[in-house]
C-alpha cells in the first residue's frame, strides 16, 4: 500500500470519540436545536392533550363512541413517522405544522386510553355522593372524576412525552430542526465524525428524562392523595 493511501486512514482514525472543541464551536446551534425541539414536543403534547380530553370525554358519554375512537387512534398511531410526514409535506410544505400534526396524533392513542381508564377507575361510591350533593354530569366530571384519574392521565402523558421526545429527531430528516439535526449531521458528513451524533442522542436522553421527572413531580403536586394512599 502506498504511503499516500495510509496516511488519511490513519488521520480518520486518530479523530477522537467525542470533541469538546466541536461543542464549543456550536454552542449556539445546540441551544438553537434544543429550543426546537422542545417547542416541538410541547405543541405536540399540548395539542394531543386537549384533543384527547375532548374525545375521551364524548367517549365516556357515549360508550359506544370509545371503541370507534380507540381504533382510529390505534391506526393513526401504527403509521410510520417519515411517510406520515411526507404524506402532509405537500399540503403544508416543510413547515412546523407538518411536524406537529402526525406527532400530536401519535400521542391520541395513549392519552385517550389513559384519560377513560382513569375516569372509570373511580370508586362508584363518590359519584354517588357527589350526584347526591346536586352535581351536574359535566361538574362531576370536570371537578370530581378527573382530578381523581390525575395518576393515570399523568402517567400517560409521561409515556406520550417520552415517545413524542424521541419521534421528534424524526423530523429533521424533512429539514424541521430539533437535536436530530445533529444525528444527521453527524451521519451524512463525508469524514466520520460521532461528535454531533453523540450530542444529539445524548440531549434527547436527557430532555426525556428531564421531562419524565417533571411530570412525575406535577402529579406528587397536584395529586397528594396518592403518596399517602401508597405509603399504607
């Protein structure tokens, strides 16, 4: 082998794992990509939420509607994220709605489940005492049923996060930002160069788990009851 042919292989190979000099050069982009992705996540979790909680509520009004509902959520849920992308691409071009509608979508499935699991949950016996106290079916449900179905509705949404988090690098192989950027980046260079692959995945682990955590604190806060009932 010639002199000339060795030497770029052994420059390739001298390259190390991870570059803090990489990092500090693209401090900025991160926090630009980092910012993008969790304005991402949240207007996907926020969306599904709302979605969710209006469909959950028709279905435990309407049993027969839940069934109907939960199917069109499952098959919704089990498109694959890049063709359920490119399919919106030429109504919306490559847009922030084009992200945010198939992600939002993805978390109906969960949401909804969670939401109706919760709300059936609750013990007969306190709907009978707040019906006998003169509450309405929407004041029951609203002020009675659903904060007693926080646990389940929250730990949904931790699982729906957790997934939206990691379907959001998805996105940036349409161009639409996020840490995945940086996965990309790091794949399609010609020299090999695991640094921005490292950053991405390592940020979107840690955005998960960050988020995790807060929503399980959300529901320690918001839901006190549950610690004590657990610690008998």
């Amino acid at each position: 082998m010639h002199a000339s042919a060795v030497t770029p292989l052994l420059t390739e190979s001298s390259r190390p794992i991870f570059e803090w000099r990489w990092v500090e050069r693209n401090a900025d982009a991160i926090g630009q990509r980092l910012g993008e992705h969790i304005a991402l996540t949240a207007t996907a979790l926020g969306i599904g939420l709302v979605v969710s909680l209006a469909l959950a509520t028709l279905c435990l009004r309407y049993r027969w509607f839940y069934p109907l509902v939960l199917g069109t959520a499952g098959a919704l849920y089990v498109i694959p994220s890049l063709g359920a992308f490119a399919l919106l691409v030429p109504f919306f071009g490559l847009t922030f709605t084009t992200a945010v509608i198939p992600l939002a979508t993805y978390t109906l499935l969960i949401l909804i489940r969670n939401i109706v699991t919760g709300v059936q949950q609750v013990p007969a016996e306190v709907r009978e005492a707040a019906i006998g106290m003169g509450f309405t079916r929407g004041r029951l449900l609203w002020q009675v049923e659903l904060p007693l179905a926080l646990p389940v509705v929250i730990a949904g949404l931790r699982v729906a996060a957790v997934t939206t988090i990691g379907l959001v690098t998805v996105t940036s192989l349409l161009g639409m930002g996020g840490l995945g950027y940086f996965i990309r980046a790091g794949i399609q260079t010609t020299t090999p160069n695991p640094s921005p692959i490292i950053v991405g995945v390592v940020l979107s682990v840690v955005l998960a788990v960050v988020v995790d955590l807060l929503l399980w604190l959300s529901e320690r806060a918001l839901a006190p009851w549950v610690r004590k009932v657990r610690a008998r």
